[in-house]
C-alpha cells in the first residue's frame, strides 16, 4: 500500500518503551498505529479459494530436512506461548508449567544441538495466576502472558474489561491478550472496533499487546483482513488468531490473511507488527510449515519471539518426540521428555 | 553449518529426494531402450541419449525409429485394434483401471523418473502431473464403461498416432492415450525426443496389465518420427506442442480423411482487476507462468493489469519473485526447476535479450547450468514482439488497460487462444469478461486448473479439438455409418440461347442486400433438358472478402438471445413453407428430379429442427474435484464459410445453414455449383423472415475457384466443405494457415434426406467449447 507511506509513517509517540528485560529481543519499535483508514479497510478482499490453493501446496513446496529441520523445531520451541487457560489451573499447576517453559528440552537434547539456554517464548495464563507464574518465573527472561478483557467471549463490562488490563499489567504480566468484540465485526462497527481496540491499547502502557480476532466467528476471510488492519491501525503489537476456545482456530488460510495484512501494514507504515495463531497446532509438522509460510510471506525477521508466537499446549510434546528422533536416529516415546 | 548457525539464520537447507529406485529402474534395462511395439520392447538401436537438464548427465540410450519399426508399430495397432474394440466397453474400462491402479501403485517412481527427465521439480512431478494422469485414467475407464449406453452411434476411429510434447511428458501420454483406448482405438504414440522415459515405463506398466498387444504402441525418436507416424495408415492424428509444426501437419494431414486434433501454443492473458484480491492474484501468477519454469502451452504469460492498481501489483510481483527459490529440480523445497534443454534455454535468453521492456529478476541466485531465473518484463504495449510471441520459459511480460473493454481488446489482441485468467472479486465482471475471451479454457481468479473432467484446448493458433469431458471423446470416435464415395455433380449443358418468359436476375446475397457479383460474370444455367433457365452469379475472392466483411459486421447476432435466433428460423421456415410449391417446381427444373416437393418439406422440417436445438444445445457443469464449478459453456465459432451440397441445392444449404445460425454464428454459403439459381428464391425467403443482413451470405460460383480463398481468409473461424468436387484437400490445406476449424466431407456422401443429414453432429462443428473454471468461497 505504497499510497499510504508518507502519512501513516511515525516514528513512535512519546511511550516510554517498556522495560526490556522483561521482554525477549525487544528490538523493533512498538507499532504507535494510525489514523483509522476505512478506505484502506474497505478495499481488503480476500479470495478463499485462492488462499486455500496456496494454503494446501504450502507444505509440497517447502520441506526441511536434518539440521535444518531440527534448527527449525528448537526455533518453534522459542516462539511457543506455553498456554495454560483451564478452569482447574492452581499455583502449582502453573509452576509446573514455568519449570517447562524454561527447561523445554531434555538438556541432553539441547546440548547435542548446540542450544543449551533454550526457552519458550512466554508463558501464557488467566490473570490469577500471573502472580505464580512471575515468581517461578523470575530471572529466566521469559515473560508472563495474561488472557484479558472478559477472555474468551469479551462481554464483560466494559470498563471492567478496561480494569482487567490494568490489574494485570500491574501483576507483572508483560504481555495482554485481548478480545475484540465480534459483534463490531460482524455489524461492520469499524469505528467501535477501532476506538475498543485503542482503548485497550492504552490501558496496557508498557505492556505488548496482542488482539485476539476470534477469527473463527467472523464469518468471512474478507471479514479476518479488514478486522486484522483495524488492530493494526489502532496499535495492536500483535494480532492473534483465536482463543482456543472457538470451533475453529488457527489455519494456514485464515494465516495467510492476517500475514498479508501485516505485510501491507509494514508497507505502508515501516511498522512491524507481529502474529500468533493459536489453537489446533500441535504436530511437529504443522509448526515448520507456518514458519515456512511466516518467512516467505513475510520474510526471516518475523521468524523471531519479538514478531511471532505459536499459541500451543500440546506442541512442544511432539518436536521434542522430533528432536530425539533427530539426535538418536530412532522413533521417540513421550514418556521419554518431562511433562509440564 | 550447525544447528545453532541455522537457528539464527533460518535458512532453507537441501531436502533431496532419493532418486536410487528411477536410477535401478534405468540400470536393470542397462541405460538402453528399443520401442514398446506389439506388446514387447524390441532391441536398442541406434539413437540418442537422453540427458537430466538439471546435471547435464546421461540418464538412457533411446532408440530411434526406423520407418521399419513405425511400420510394425503400426501394423500391430491395425491387427490389435478390431478385437481390442469388440471387446465392449466394460472389459476395456477393466484395463483402464488396471492402468490407473498401476500408475498410483508405482507413483514415485514416475514422478523421480519425470524430474530426472525433464527438469521439473519434484513438488510438480509428484502433486501434480502423476495425479492428474492416474486421475485422466479413471475416469476415461468409466468413459469406457458408459460408451455403450451414453454414445450411441458413435464407433471408434481405428488407430490413431500421437505425437505428444516434452513439457508433461506423463501427463500428455494419458491425455492422449487414455480416451483413444477408452473409445475402443488402438494407438501408436510417440513421446519428445527430450523426455521418452517416463513413456517407457509406462510400456512396463501396460505389460503388467496384461494389456492386449499392439493396444499400445510407443516408438521413440525425434520429429522425423512424428513426420513418419503423419504419414502412416493411421485414422487419426492427435498432436500437442508448437504451432508451427501443427501447421505442417495440418498441411500433411490435408485431404488424406485423418482425423486430426491439435493442442498448440499459447500466450494466455492473465486479467487482474483493480478489485481483485491482489495478494491472490500474485500468488496465481507463481502457479500461471512459474509452474515448470512457465514450459506450458497454456501460461499466463501475458499479465494485463489495470493501471490504477498497476505499481502496487508489480510492487507485490516482485517481492513474490524475489521468494522463489531455483535449484536441483529433486528438491523438494525448491519452486522453479531446470529448462529442458540448452537449446530452449537459448532461445529463452535470446528473447529476454531482445526485450524492449524493463526486465526484472530476483537477486536469488540461480544455479549455473540449464537453468533461468523468473522473469517479469514491465512497461511493454501490445506492439512489443514479446507481448505477441511465445516466450516458452519463465517470463511474465506485462501491460496495463484501462476499462474492462479494453482488457478484452488487448486480450484478444493474440493469434493465440488457449487460456485466460480473470482476477476480480466482483461477479458481473468476471462472468461478463470470460465470455468475451477468444480461449478455449477461462481461469476465474485461478490459473493452470486442469481435470479430466474439464475439456482443454484452444482456438485460433492454438489449435482446435478438446481433450477431457464429453467432448474430448468426439475426438476419438466417429458417426457410425457406411462411408460411401460421393459422385461429382456436373451442370446440365444445352443450347445457348433459349428466351425466357420474363427474364430474372439471380444475383449474390451479401449483408443482406442483393449484390450483382464484382467479377461481372455469370454462368448459363440450363435444365435436364437442357433449356436455358437463367443466369447464376460467379463469385470471386472479391465477394467472399466482402460477404465475410458484412458477417463480422453481424456479429450481435451471436449476442441475441437463443429464444429470438428459433424465433427466426422458424419464421424462415413459415414463409418457405408458404412458397413450397413454387420451391419444389424449381427444385425439380434445376435437378430434373422428381422430388422437389419431399426437399422442401424437409427443408421447412429441418429449420423446424434447428429452431428447437437453438436454445437447448446446452453446455455442461462438469464435476471437477475442488469447491466451485467448471462450466464446458457452448459458443458460436463466430463466421463459418461452407460449401453446400450439390445434390439437394435448397436441403443441403438449409442443412448446413440452419444449425450454423441457431448457434449464433453468421455464414458465408457457396451455394450448390450444378443448380445455383434456388440461391436467389431462398434469399428473398430470407429477406422476408427477419433475418438480420449479414447472418446470412450466399453466393454462387465455382466451388473450385472459391475454396482456397473461402480456406484461407484468415477472419473466418470455421469452413466446412460439403462439396461433390475434390476440394477436401484444399480446404484442409488452406485452413491451416491460421488453423482455423474444418470440416469437409472426404469426398464421401452424406444422406441429406436421412438421419445423417442433421442433428449433433452439425451442432459440434456450429460451437466451441470453452471452460470456464469458477472457483468460489467466502
């Protein structure tokens, strides 16, 4: 969207950057976003049967092998939310999962492939149990995501989902998912969606932000673009697929859209703004595939935690199985890797 | 570099498919292969090796044909080809399957063996190219098991010779063998000189199947072989590859009563529209023009965009462009393989080199040897040779339009006509634009869509006949019928001077006017007793250069409604119908026959027929595997020029006449040579019945004289020949300057009074069919 250089082209507003040491590889600028462009909006389209052609001949064209593919599994390893978002969670529920997050690998494993220090990207969780997950987590530079804003409907008061941010922003979370509000999508309230969005934004302060579109209940992949440039314009640092609680999560079509969208936002405004697709990802094989889909979409600098993140539980389990199989030489068994 | 170099850095690494099996494959036949010819591979001979373009290496020692062993291919396809039709449809559909469970069984095989050969990527070979031909094989089997029951009346041809390209070597094998041997043919096909092996090993897959012999028939070599395979005792001709070499054989082919089928080139315009999802659009380009390294016939070489949304597009082109990566054709993570040869790759360079245009490749490196990097070539006008000639590698060329006509305009603007892509999201453009292409298959916001349910091929240039569908089997069977020789008739000759009664002036009938003949000559027409009856116009190139100049100027007739052109003909046949017994008077004057009266009535019958074919020769959704329909749509060719029959001077024009316009075409009519003068009764008919000027033209004149220039005006897109004079030959001949349709009688008789006098048939030669592929979705 070359027309839309000049003007939409800022160079921060004043934010104080958050405190980097809590964020990983905290080097591009946070996305200040831009006046809303509802004509910009209103030209996405999104041709479903074309993306899906290009969705399905995806994994024939690109392929990794050996080191490549075990380099490319430790790297899906970084960039994973390791999600815990159940009604049962409790304190040691949790600290069990940060003893993940930060061993994710037999150390054996890690050793032999030459990434002895490697961690997932954040640990993600429902705002009572940030406290618990900042303290088993302190001093391994991994960062506490917290599910916010009414999480997974997001028809809680407004002002309340508005509190929920700041309460967890102030419980050490570093990073807020939010919800947007369907029903301005599905009725076409760009505006409100824009102004929810901005709000959100704000309440977060120094803390990432990244907005769930529920993409499975927008209806329409035209529907997924025009609700991912809105996100964008109004500041999100992310924007993230699904809550894992729709009936459909995360696609490689649904991907693609929202990685256009990015690609045409950074175009137009040099800011990159960073995704996540989350839920039903949970094979080895599916991870290289949507990095390989991040890099030739977008290019390699999204292939790093600080512009992408795999929203995942079950994940982890099968590249581990992966990266046995890739030191050993021989099929892997799950009991073999420590649970979370 | 280690797994944390990579880690940083992201990189693709190699993902090489094993190629040991295609390799032990070779070596088990020592590298050395004769022909595949009445079920057993005869010795090596002398030949040629057959290289992997991606290395440079020897793969295999191919022998060249000599006419002995065309001869023995030939003659075992002969021997073979009776039982193998009587065996019924069902027991050939058996085979069929046998064949397709074959291919799947041995499927990496045949796409290792395929990249090896040709160079293309093994993603291709595998995902493609080899499903498409197992899919081509099931469902011909079933077209085998339906034959009987859904094709009445139509037999198979005899045995046909194939000639098939390099670019799909596999693919276009099952294209061209799979309805031949479902139709009850028996065939003898060569594959390019290039690329034989996978052919070769579907000679091993045929002896599993325990195929009959001399069913199929593979003979290798270069073109001196298909030369030898035109020229045989074969019934049919089909070709796939250059237009060039189409047209020889077309010339080759002329008169001898071959059935002939061409699938030539291509520079198939890709559309995008300013609404379209332009992300997608860019993405269709990778699968339009970099799918085996743009070495297809049907190609969206020719990117048209509209200028508004222009610079961005191309901004998009080529950041795609710059993603795609180039190498060992066996990787499995690579999307651009190797060119098949050094001498295309040659030719691609030269081109490229030759451009006027600003040329753009990706910085990506590309491997040294027979390979060549995407390519887009901006800023150039239709004028461009580039724009006009077929590149045949990976280069998009690419212009900008305005409107929507304008589109079309530059579209049309080819001598081409395969393919064509639409891209826009908007329904009433995409389904008004696909219409209006001159291709004979329409991508709606796709591109190098293929099934074998979905009939292929072009117009124009490109060739003519439809491969896949229902209509590609009318390229493998005929009408049944006895084929009897068809006797020349001659004029009556008598005295030279006989007053008439009152005299009356028969002129030509051009865009509607009654014209007096530019040559300002007429012939003396005289009856069975050889009184002179009158004068008939003759014709010269002059009139027909005219008469085809007021039927392009009535083209809205292709564009009225089906309900109006019966409304038409039946008005014809009212107001013929009100004049019978003056038609059948002169009928019978003219041929000094009896039975004028029985000629007019079916006259009137048969534009009775057409009137009610008009709107319910319908086209076809056919059953693709994807989300969204491929619609077989039927279209006018657009201007015909025929010879009538001589024998039933008002019968065999209303006959070739009447199905031409009820499909929307407009005719140019050489009226019967021996009794001309029912010409100037039937047009004042016309004159009466609402038939726009220009529909309709007919003159008169020497079928002789007129047929070479009636075969060779290159603005008509069809000519038939129904002539008792031997002209089927130059007809044929004449035709393939520009390739355009024929369809001429072989010098044998048709019924004109019976069944084969109408129907089908007629409707076939009146349309094309062109597929328009609509994907959909939200």
């Amino acid at each position: 969207m070359p027309e839309h250089g000049p003007q939409h082209r800022q160079t921060g507003q004043g934010e104080a950057q958050p405190d980097a040491k809590n964020l990983p590889q905290t080097v591009e600028q946070r996305n200040p976003g831009i006046p809303l462009d509802l004509d910009w909006v209103m030209r996405a389209t999104a041709n479903r049967s074309a993306i899906e052609r290009r969705a399905a001949s995806l994994p024939g064209r690109r392929s990794l092998k050996k080191d490549h593919q075990a380099a490319w599994l430790a790297r899906a390893i970084s960039c994973i939310d390791l999600t815990t978002l159940a009604g049962d969670d409790t304190p040691g529920r949790v600290q069990r999962l940060c003893a993940k997050a930060r061993q994710p690998v037999r150390a054996d494993l890690l050793k032999t492939l030459g990434l002895p220090g490697l961690t997932v990207g954040a640990v993600c969780v429902y705002h009572d149990m940030i406290a618990p997950a900042v303290t088993a987590l302190a001093g391994s530079g991994i960062p506490v995501a917290a599910v916010s804003t009414g999480f997974p409907a997001g028809l809680s008061p407004f002002h309340l989902r508005l509190a929920e941010i700041g309460e967890s922003v102030a419980a050490g979370a570093a990073e807020i998912d939010i919800v947007i509000s369907r029903r301005h999508v599905l009725t076409g309230n760009w505006q409100a969606l824009y102004e929810e969005m901005q709000a959100f934004r704000a309440a977060c302060g120094n803390a990432h932000v990244k907005a769930i579109l529920a993409t499975g209940e927008l209806g329409t992949l035209q529907n997924v673009a025009r609700a991912s440039l809105i996100c964008m314009m109004a500041g999100a640092d992310f924007i993230k697929t699904s809550t894992g609680k729709e009936p459909v999560n995360a696609t490689l079509p649904v991907t693609l859209v929202m990685l256009r969208a990015i690609r045409d936002y950074h175009d137009a405004t040099g800011v990159r703004v960073g995704y996540k697709p989350a839920g039903g990802i949970s094979k080895a094989k599916d991870a290289v595939t949507y990095l390989a889909l991040i890099k030739d979409e977008l290019g390699g600098r999204w292939l790093r935690p600080d512009l992408f993140r795999f929203g995942a539980s079950s994940l982890l389990g099968d590249i581990e199985r992966q990266l046995e199989h890739h030191v050993s030489g021989a099929y892997s068994a799950g009991w073999r890797h420590a649970i979370s | 570099m280690g797994v944390s170099e990579i880690f940083e850095t992201m990189e693709y690494g190699p993902a090489p498919e094993s190629a040991a099996e295609a390799q032990a494959w070779l070596a088990e036949r020592d590298g050395r292969f004769g022909h595949f010819i009445d079920g057993a591979m005869t010795q090596p001979g002398r030949g040629f090796e057959s290289r992997n373009p991606a290395t440079g290496a020897v793969l295999a020692l191919i022998t060249q044909a000599t006419q002995a062993d065309l001869d023995a291919a030939v003659a075992s396809a002969r021997r073979a080809q009776g039982d193998w039709a009587d065996l019924g449809g069902p027991a050939r559909a058996r085979y069929l399957y046998t064949l397709a469970r074959l291919l799947q069984k041995h499927a990496r095989l045949f796409a290792v063996l395929e990249t090896l050969d040709n160079g293309k990527p093994i993603r291709e070979s595998r995902d493609i190219d080899v499903p498409l031909a197992q899919r081509h094989f099931y469902y011909h089997a079933g077209m085998a098991q339906l034959m009987e029951s859904e094709l009445p009346g139509r037999v198979p041809l005899g045995v046909c010779g194939q000639i098939i390209p390099w670019n799909f070597p596999l693919l276009m094998l099952a294209w061209k063998v799979a309805p031949a041997l479902a139709m009850g043919n028996t065939v003898v096909l060569k594959p390019a000189e290039y690329t034989s092996l996978t052919a070769l090993l579907f000679a091993d897959i045929c002896q599993q199947a325990g195929l009959p012999k001399g069913v199929v028939n593979i003979v290798t070599g270069d073109g001196t072989v298909g030369e030898m395979i035109v020229g045989a005792d074969v019934d049919k001709i089909a070709f796939t590859g250059s237009t060039e070499v189409g047209r020889k054989i077309r010339v080759a082919t002329a008169g001898s009563g071959k059935a002939l089928t061409l699938e030539l080139g291509g520079k198939s315009p890709y559309i995008v529209f300013e609404d379209a999802d332009l992300d997608s659009a860019v993405e269709g380009l990778v699968d339009a023009i970099w799918f085996n390294q743009g070495q297809v016939c049907c190609a969206g070489s020719r990117l048209l965009v509209q200028e508004g949304i222009a610079a961005r597009f191309y901004a998009k082109l080529r950041a795609r462009m710059d993603g795609l990566r180039i190498g060992d054709p066996l990787d499995k993570c690579i999307d651009l393989g190797a060119i098949v040869d050094p001498v295309q790759l040659a030719r691609i360079r030269a081109l490229v080199d030759s451009s006027d245009g600003e040329v753009y490749q990706p910085a990506t490196p590309c491997p040294e040897g027979c390979f060549y990097p995407p390519t887009l070539i901006t800023g150039l006008s239709p004028v461009s040779p580039l724009m006009q000639e077929e590149i045949f590698g990976p280069v998009l060329v690419a212009t900008t339009f305005r409107t929507p006509s304008e589109a079309v305009e530059i579209a049309n603007n080819t001598r081409y006509g395969l393919a064509a892509s639409v891209w826009s999201e908007n329904i009433n453009v995409a389904l008004d634009i696909a219409p209006k292409l001159a291709a004979g298959v329409v991508w709606i916001n796709g591109a190098n869509l293929f099934d074998a349910s979905a009939p292929f091929g072009g117009v124009r240039e490109s060739g003519f006949g439809r491969e896949g569908g229902w209509d590609g089997l009318l390229a493998y069977t005929r009408e049944i019928g006895a084929q009897k020789p068809l006797t020349q008739i001659k004029a009556f000759r008598g005295a030279e001077v006989e007053p008439q009664a009152v005299d009356r002036t028969a002129k030509l009938y051009i865009g509607g006017k009654q014209t007096r003949p530019d040559g300002g000559y007429a012939r003396t027409v005289y009856d069975a007793a050889g009184e002179l009856i009158g004068q008939a116009p003759l014709a010269s190139r002059k009139d027909i250069r005219n008469a085809v100049e007021a039927a392009h100027g009535a083209k809205a007739w292709a564009g009225t409604t089906a309900h109006l052109r019966a409304q038409v003909l039946y008005y014809v046949a009212e107001n013929l119908s009100a004049r019978s017994d003056e038609f059948a008077k002169r009928i019978d004057q003219l041929t000094g026959g009896r039975d004028g009266a029985k000629e007019v009535e079916l006259s009137v019958n048969r534009l009775f027929t057409y009137a009610a074919w008009a709107d319910k020769f319908e086209g076809r959704v056919t059953q693709v595997p994807m989300r969204g329909v491929a619609m077989a749509l039927r279209e006018p060719c657009g201007v015909i020029g025929a010879l009538c029959p001589d024998d039933r001077p008002l019968l065999g024009l209303v006959s070739l006449m009447a199905p031409a316009i009820a499909m929307g075409n407009r005719v140019v009519l050489i009226a019967s040579e021996a009794f001309p003068l029912i010409a100037a009764d039937f047009y004042q008919v016309l004159d009466t019945s609402d038939v726009p000027g220009g529909v309709v033209n007919i003159l008169t004149g020497s079928h002789v004289e007129l047929a070479a220039t009636l075969a060779t005006h290159m603005d008509m897109e069809a000519v038939w020949s129904f002539s008792s004079a031997d002209v089927s030959g130059v007809i044929e001949a004449g035709a393939a300057g520009v390739l355009k349709r024929s369809w001429v009688n072989n010098g044998l008789a048709r019924d004109w009074l019976g069944a084969e006098g109408e129907g089908r048939a007629f409707l076939e030669a009146s349309t094309e069919v062109k597929t328009v592929w609509v994907p959909y979705g939200v």
